[in-house]
C-alpha cells in the first residue's frame, strides 16, 4: 500500500483556522466542472460495465459540452431558473449529463434511487411539482403507469430508446448546440436552491430536503478533510445515484479537488467478487462503501488473493460500522476503514480522519466549519459520557451544507430547528477525547427495565459473531420490563438456524456488552427490510411484531 501524507496534518489547528468561503453568486457547473475542462482537462469520469470488464472515460471538457448541449435541450421544452426536474438514472454518464445541465440552468433535479416503485415516483412528481422527467428504457413502464395522475408533469426525455410519447435523449442531443455560458441563463446566487432529496423514510414518508448551491461547496471538507482527496486519486462511492451518497462521494467535492470519480453500472444482486476486482483492475485508490457491501465483501473466500496495491484510504457511511468488519478488511487488504457520519441533510458532520487515531467503532471527530455537540431535549449541551441528541450549531453562522429546509415541511422544520440548534435526529455519547459514539435514531433506542439500549452495540456484538452476516435490532413490547430486546438475524452460509445456536449467540452478547443488553428473542430471516438507500428499516419490523402482538390478542 503506497502511504500517501494526509491532507491535514494538526486537527486541532485546521478546525481553529477554518472559515467558510462562499461567494454571492455560485455555479458548480460553470464554477468546477468548465472551468477544469480549460485548466486540467484530465479523465473526470469512468463509468464500469455490469460485468467489471469494460469501462468508458469522460473527461472534463467531454462533460462541459455534453451538459451545455442538455441545458440547452432543456431550454428549448420551456425549463428555467426553480423548474424540478425528476432524475432517475442507473449509474450511467447520462446521469452526470442531466445533473450538470440542470445546475447550468438552476433548475431543481430531484435523484432518485433506480429502485424507487411508481407509487414512489408518483409521491415525488406531486410532492415537488416536478415539470420534466428524466428516465431510462428499463424504468419508462413506471413512469408511464403514474404519469396521468401527475398533473404538473409535461415532459418525459428517454435515455437509451424510442417511445411513443417520449421525447428522445439521444435525438435531442445530436440537434443540440454545446454552446453555453453564463450569459445565456439567469445567475445563480449561492443561496438559490439547488437540488432536492428525498430522505430515506427509516420512519415516516420521505420528506423533501432542500439543498441550495452553496451545498456543492461545502462538500469540499467531506472530500478534502475527511476522504482525504487529492487531484491524482481515483475515486470509487458504491452509491445508487439517487442516493445522497453520490453528492457525497462521486460529484461535488471531487471535482472540486480535480479527482478522477469511478462509477460502477451493476446489475442486479450485488456481486462482491466483482467489486474486489475492479478495486484491483483500474486501480482505485479510495474506496467508500456502506456496511452491508463490506460485510458482503468479507465472506468472500480468499479475499488476500486480489490486488490492493494502490488502495491507500478507505472509508464507510450511512450506517455505522462495526469493528469485527474494520478487522477483517484490515487483516485482508492492509487498509484502516475510516467510518464517517452525516445526513441527507448535510455534508460530512463527523469522521474519523487520517491525521488522527481511529477508534474502532466511534464516528470520530466533528468536521471543520461544523460545531458538532450532544444535548439534552433543551438545547442544553451534556458533558462526556452521556447520551444525548447530536445537534449542529446554525446560529451565529449557519454551515453552507446544512439544508435549506424541508420543502413544504413546517411541521418537521420546527422539529429540526430549535433554537441555536439544528437536531439530526440520531443519538450518541462523547468520550473524554472528544469522540462521538453513535447510539441509534432517537427512535429506534430500546428503552427495558429502565436501561436505555442503543440497537447498534447489540447489532455490533452479534456482527463479531462468525454465524452472522447482519442483524437488526428493536425493543417488543413486554409486560415486565416495558420492552425488551429482539434480534432479527441474517445468517452466514453453512450455519442453520437452532435453539443451541440461539443460546450461544445470546452468551456471545452478554460478553462482549452487557447482559441487560442480550437479545432475549432471535428470529432468523433471509432478509432485513431497507430503504431505497440501503439503511435497515427498523421501523418496519416493529411495525411488524405489533401487528403480530394485535393479531394474537384478538
């Protein structure tokens, strides 16, 4: 492993110098994306086939004329400064294409996940009034099934084919003039939105997080400071490119730095024996991918086998890793997996970073420009050790990657938004060191026999365990301790379910954390439920045992 020097060097210094830099006016597009194509017109972007084996580049200046000639097609149906515009895109270069056409124009894309049904994409059209939708041959038929009940919708654009209603990507763009600049759209100021999320709904509908064209910008700290990013790195996210994640990982801050962005086009159930060779075959140099892909990849026999000579970083968000996976990645390929934490709300709030020690199973340290506290349902900041709610200061400064709002959202705008404070809705503790350690959703903590249990240090416990791929774990009702604690477990192959191993992997627990903490109940399941995302949803599982609860009282 080639050992690069990290970016920052001295956290405490680099937190105490930082300061925001966000001009008036601001265009990613323009601002990034052109402007490289004129200075280091180097490869931006290389998507990989499904199977692993082939790969198409796109460099800088292949990128400014391919989304000048979409804003313009764009341009020509009518969209102008604030229209939404609905993305859904496998990871394909068109999907950049769209993204960066929108932004030049400052209309409002909307990612969303491949995965996403039609009652998904009839909720998001109606919910943000989209005008235009953008999709591919494969996904059209979900489009076609909902788009009369969308009332605001008056253009469908087909990437990859021809249908009857559809207006043609390919057509469109061969008539398309690659001529456009600054002068030809309405300006964009750093305060005007910019893109809407959908947040993942782990416990209600998905809500609409604003984001604003500063938000490009403040993705630099989560690819300079916490990716550790340098303009020679080959980058790979594993992201859907609905998911927030490929903001994160394969967009903004990494064009920023002038990093070369690798994006991975499965097919698909997710075949980890493919990513571990296209690591080795275009030679990645930073890797981020969510828990469930890096405990898929470690089941994989003979993982030394493959070549990871030019791995230097390696990093894990979305759900918080468990230290049995960092140790067996570590072992196999040489490389620390650096967990990190944020929102679709916001850039990278939290990580562990290569200037400072990991601790395994701790979120690490709060990111420059983000002033990252635990406080109590008050506001009222708690001392170390104690569990409380993470929250982000926004008065006297607001960070610039902080969302807008939620669109359309008071309600949940007030919830959010208290004070000087704005609550993630997670919870955790700070150590003596000022590390964070993450507890779970406020709504997911366990509350038995008065202990409060957090579901990711059981689920962390019983992912040390050799017989398990992944658990979930939530709080059942119980007439005696108020709730306690219930473990749905996926199990590793050749391991079959039974009482005998029921009881060793409660033992298992009761060791490693607490034996308050055990799971008194374990039901063994194929398959955990999951957002579009990817997060374990384990509001559908209580859910569950409560309609189960009903059922037999009846």
């Amino acid at each position: 492993m080639k050992e690069v020097e990290p970016n920052v060097k001295n956290y405490e210094e680099f937190c105490k110098n930082f300061k925001w830099n966000i001009p008036e006016y601001y265009n990613f597009a323009f601002d990034e994306v052109d402007k490289k194509a004129e200075e280091n017109d180097k490869v931006a972007l290389i998507t990989v086939s499904s199977d692993g084996e082939e790969a198409t580049e796109h460099r800088f200046s292949d990128l400014r004329s391919l989304s000048n000639k979409f804003a313009n097609v764009l341009k020509k149906y009518g969209v102008k400064k604030g229209d939404r515009v609905f993305i859904m895109l496998p990871r394909m270069p068109e999907w950049y294409v769209a993204v960066l056409g929108c932004i030049k124009l400052s209309a409002i894309f909307m990612p969303t996940p491949t995965l996403s049904t039609a009652k998904d994409i009839e909720y998001r059209i109606n919910r943000a009034e989209a005008s235009v939708a953008i999709t591919s041959v494969e996904f059209a038929e979900r489009v076609d099934e909902i788009r009369e009940k969308c009332p605001s919708l008056k253009h469908c654009i087909l990437v990859g084919g021809e249908k009857e209603g559809w207006i043609s990507f390919e057509e469109e763009m061969k008539e398309a003039s690659d001529k456009l600049t600054k002068k030809d759209v309405e300006p964009s100021k750093a305060t005007d939105p910019l893109l809407i999320y959908f947040t993942s709904g782990t416990e209600s509908y998905p809500k609409m997080v604003l984001h604003t064209h500063s938000y490009p910008l403040a993705h630099w700290v989560t690819a300079y400071v916490v990716q550790d990013l340098k303009p020679e790195d080959k980058i790979w996210v594993m992201a859907d490119t609905g998911w927030a994640k490929t903001a994160w990982g394969k967009l903004f801050g990494q064009w920023i730095i002038g990093a070369t962005v690798l994006q991975w086009n499965a097919k698909g159930k997710f075949k980890p024996e493919i990513a571990l060779k296209i690591i080795e075959k275009y030679g990645v140099t930073v890797f981020c991918a969510p828990p469930t892909a890096y405990r898929m990849m470690i089941q994989v026999k003979d993982l030394k086998k493959y070549d990871f000579s030019r791995l230097r970083h390696c990093l894990s968000a979305g759900e918080p890793l468990n230290p049995e996976v960092i140790k067996v990645w570590k072992e196999a390929t040489g490389v620390e997996i650096y967990d990190y934490y944020g929102q679709t709300e916001t850039v990278a709030l939290v990580g562990n970073l290569r200037c400072l020690p990991v601790k395994p199973g701790s979120m690490g340290k709060p990111t420059p420009g983000h002033y990252v506290a635990l406080v109590d349902d008050d506001g009222n900041e708690l001392p170390p050790n104690e569990e409380g709610h993470i929250a982000v200061k926004i008065k006297p400064e607001r960070p610039p990657g902080l969302m807008k709002e939620y669109w359309k959202n008071p309600e949940e705008n007030e919830r959010a938004f208290r004070g000087e404070w704005y609550f993630t809705g997670d919870r955790a503790y700070k150590d003596e060191d000022g590390y964070l350690w993450f507890v779970g959703r406020a709504d997911d903590v366990i509350k038995s026999s008065g202990y409060r249990i957090g579901p990711f240090e059981v689920e962390s416990a019983l992912q040390e365990h050799p017989a398990v791929v992944e658990s979930a774990v939530i709080g059942v009702p119980d007439p005696i301790r108020g709730n306690v604690v219930k473990a749905f477990v996926v199990l590793a192959d050749g391991y079959e379910p039974s009482e005998e191993l029921t009881k060793e992997l409660q033992e298992h627990v009761k060791r490693v954390t607490a034996p308050y903490k055990y799971p008194r109940i374990i039901e063994y399941v194929k398959e955990l439920p999951k957002t579009l995302s990817g997060k374990i949803r384990r509001s559908e599982l209580r859910k569950r045992e409560l309609e189960k609860l009903k059922a037999t009282k009846a």
